[in-house]
C-alpha cells in the first residue's frame, strides 16, 4: 500500500528539530539550521537546529556532570529502561520504518526490518547489563586477594552513519546505557531525523537527562574536534569511512582515548562449483541488494569458479533484473534510491571504467530516468583484475564477477583487499567452508548464508575495516575498563 502526503506530514511534525542537551530539546546556539531531503525526490523534509562548536560543548558538560550518578545507577533499572525503550521502538515500528525511508531512501519492507534490527540491540543490551561480572580470588602465593572489576569507561562520542539511521544508533546507545556511559550522540547530517525521533523515546523510556544528548550537525569537523580534545571524553565510537576514522584515530591518539572503529568493506562473495547456484543467487540478492548496496556488508565482489560463472551470471541477472527501481514509500519499491547525487555519480563512474576496462553489463548499467538519485541494478562480467571497482567499495547496486579455478585462487583473490569486515562463501562441502573460514582474512564470514548481521553476535572486522566489536557478549565490552584492586591477606596478623 502506498503511503499518503497526509500520513508523511504527520509523522514528520511529530519529530523534534532541535538538539537535545541535557534532556531538553533546544535550537542551537547560533540559531542556524540546516535541510534533510528525500533522496527519492530532492525535496526537503525538515529544517532542523544545526549545532556548532558551542553546543557541542554543552552537551559534553551535560555528560559529564551526568556521569558519576549514572554509573552507580542499578544495572537492573538501566536494563529497564532499555527493556521500555525497546517496547516502544516496536510499538511506533511504522513510525521509524516510514521516517527512516522518506529520509535514506530504502523500500518500506526493508525500513521495517532494520526497525526489528535495531529495536534488538535494546533488548539484547537490557539483558547483557546485569550481567557485567568480575572475579575474586586469592594470589598465587597466598599472600593477597585479587578483586578485578569492570566499570563503564565514561562519557562517549558516538558517530553513526546514514545508512541504517536506527540500528548504527541503537547499537552503540543500547550498550554504552547498559555499562552505565554517558553519551554525545552525533547522526549523520543526511539522516538525522531517526535518530532525534529515537532520542525522543528514549526519554519516554526514563533515561536522564544528560545521559543521552544529540548533536546533528553540517559541520562535524568543528563540532566533534574540540570534543575529541577534552580531557573529559573517555571514548569515540565510530562508524563510516576508513578515511575518516584513520583521521579520528590520529586525533584519539593525543588523549588515548578508547575507539572502536567499524569501517569500510571490500566484501568477497565466493561461489563454489558444487554450490547450490539457485540458494547461492539468492544469498548473492540479499548479500548486494540490501539497502541498495549501500552497505558495509553489501557483496562487492563475486568470485565465481569458471564451470559456473556465466550460469550464475545469468540467473543473477535475471533476479536483479526484474527488481522494480522506485520511491520507498511505493508499493512496488524493491530499490530505492541512492542517497545523493555524488553517490550515484560515483557508482556510474565505477561501472563506466569497468566496461571501458573490458566488462560487459549483462543488465543494467546507467541511471534511471526521472527526479531522486536512482541507479538500476547491474551485474557486470569479464570484469578486469584490476579494475577500481574490484578494489574501492561500490556503495551501489552493482555487482562485478570474476572468476576462479581452484580454491587456493579463490582465497588468494578474497583475501586481495585492505579491508576484511565480512565475506560470503557458498559451497556444500562442510570441509572445505571450514577450511575457507580459517584461511580468509574477514572479522565475519557468511556460509551459505547472505545475511549474517544479529545483535546477538559480535560485529567488526580487521585490517582496515576496523578495530573493535559491536552486539554480542563482546559489545558491552567495548564500554568498560578492567580495574584491579590488590587486597592485603586477610589472615595476616
């Protein structure tokens, strides 16, 4: 069913526009604003505060001063309100869902599932907060008693991207709320509006003020560098460009603060001749096509065995083919648009060197016509070895295949990036995917599986796709510091 105008303007007039500091919602400082638009259209969405320096340092003192009592807040009463927070993204669902596609541009079907996604890193966190543990033993000689203590590392700098504007957020609010942190939340200017509309239920969840403040902005260099410089920040925790977190660890380093960096993909998609090819097409739809490749983990590049390769192509081709290109909020929407007009530029610009370079686009392979950022579904082969597109991240609905004859060939080829977030592997030998999973270079592996994302397990990669876990039992982790405290021997006179 199509969404109405009618529907879209209630919901947006429902969504804070200013910056919330200290649990109160505020225009910025120098009274200026910025807009968020609909990459399907163009059109602007909201006006929203645009903050600068000034309350960027607002909110961090609101952390701050929020900081001591917070972390001696019970770790049952933070789980309950990440358990109430929880219930209430799941109840306003459609909300989030039809924000999150008038502002990113992702089918509603699609929205709706990042909402079940992000609404279960609150869960998961409620439940993990009580469960921060220590040990308590006696020293080896007997002498003295060792008590090791997990406390919460202390107010946080979080930075999402705008790519899936509910879950990035939830993912490392949930936790930093359950280890007892304070936070300065800071969404990406293309997509903020879920984010406010979260923070808001936050707040309807019980969370104090100045626990959680909110700080979009369209400068972040200005508003985030002076943060990252006070004494008083304990940790950033980033999601985006390598680039831009290389950047952010070089401006850490000065105060040793604590990161975690989940950054770019290069993800191998590996298909092997005795693989099921219609389950492994399928895997290859979900693995490139959510979120319209716009993903860390979206499949970028497809590593076919040769006695298979142009089958797969053509079944491939003809799945993504017929997948209908339209505004999210539409009924039909299957792909939606990219988020702006440089990211679109940018992924013809890729697949334009690669057919210049020898590949041919057995579909697709241009824009599509008529108003927002649309790009069709492309499936390139014979693709050149060192093509940019084998090596840079598509961000895109595009898929490039190349081949391979043996299985050393097909590691050596996945394994031929700095990055290593995430692979795919389909093959029905058991042997030979535990093999793979030892020898690739890939903090994720999906086998025979396209997507593999769960708050229930850790999230990262290596290389230079990052440094740090995000959900599981690891998540909260990333939120603590490890104390020792020596004891004298009790039993000494």
């Amino acid at each position: 069913m199509t969404v109405t105008v009618e529907r879209e303007s209630e919901l947006l007039a429902s969504v804070p526009t200013g910056l919330l500091i200290n649990g109160q919602w505020r225009p910025a400082g120098s009274g200026k604003t910025f807009d968020v638009e609909d990459p399907a259209t163009g059109k602007v969405l909201l006006s929203i505060s645009d903050a600068g320096a000034e309350d960027g340092a607002a909110a961090l003192d609101a952390a701050a001063a929020a900081q001591a009592d917070w972390a001696r807040t019970a770790p049952r009463e933070r789980g309950e309100i990440l358990r109430r927070a929880f219930e209430l993204v799941t109840e306003r669902a459609e909300d989030f869902a039809l924000l999150m596609t008038l502002e990113m541009g992702k089918p509603l079907a699609e929205a709706r599932g990042e909402v079940t996604y992000g609404a279960e890193f609150l869960r998961w966190f409620s439940e993990e907060a009580v469960r921060v543990s220590g040990r308590y033993s006696a020293a080896p000689d007997g002498k003295n008693r060792l008590l090791v203590q997990k406390k919460p590392v202390g107010p946080c700098l979080l930075i999402t991207p705008w790519n899936f504007p509910l879950a990035m957020a939830t993912r490392k609010v949930a936790p930093a709320v359950a280890a007892g942190c304070t936070m300065v939340l800071k969404p990406a200017n293309l997509t903020p509006l879920t984010s406010l509309l979260f923070a808001q239920v936050m707040q309807e969840a019980g969370l104090p003020a100045g626990v959680l403040n909110v700080i979009q902005t369209s400068t972040a260099g200005a508003v985030t560098g002076p943060l990252i410089k006070d004494d008083r920040l304990r940790k950033i925790s980033f999601t985006g460009s390598t680039p831009v977190g290389q950047a952010l660890i070089r401006e850490a380093a000065d105060k040793v603060l604590r990161t975690s960096m989940e950054l770019g993909g290069n993800a191998p998609f590996v298909v092997f001749e005795d693989a099921d090819l219609d389950k492994a097409v399928e895997g290859a739809i979900a693995a490139k096509m959510r979120n319209m490749g716009e993903a860390c983990t979206a499949a970028n590049r497809f590593i076919v065995h040769e006695s298979i390769a142009d089958s797969f192509a053509e079944k491939f081709a003809a799945k993504i083919g017929s997948l209908t290109t339209a505004r999210g909020t539409e009924a039909e929407s299957k792909v939606g648009p990219l988020i702006d007009g440089k990211a679109r530029d940018g992924v013809h610009a890729l697949v334009t060197e690669a057919v210049e370079g020898g590949a041919t686009a057995v579909t697709g392979g241009a824009h599509v016509d008529g108003p927002g950022y649309f790009y069709q579904p492309t499936v390139l082969k014979n693709v050149a070895a060192d093509a940019r597109i084998l090596q840079e991240e598509i961000f895109g609905p595009v898929a490039p295949i190349i081949t391979f004859s043996t299985e050393d060939d097909a590691v050596r080829l996945a394994n031929n990036t700095e990055y290593g977030l995430v692979a795919y592997v389909f093959t029905k030998d058991l042997n030979r995917g535990l093999r793979i999973s030892e020898r690739l270079e890939t903090g994720m592996l999906g086998l025979n599986a396209g997507v593999i994302s769960n708050a229930a397990a850790p999230f990262g990669g290596v290389k230079q796709s990052g440094l740090g876990r995000e959900g599981g039992s690891e998540g909260i982790e990333e939120y603590l510091y490890t104390q020792y405290v020596g004891i004298a021997d009790p039993y000494a006179d």
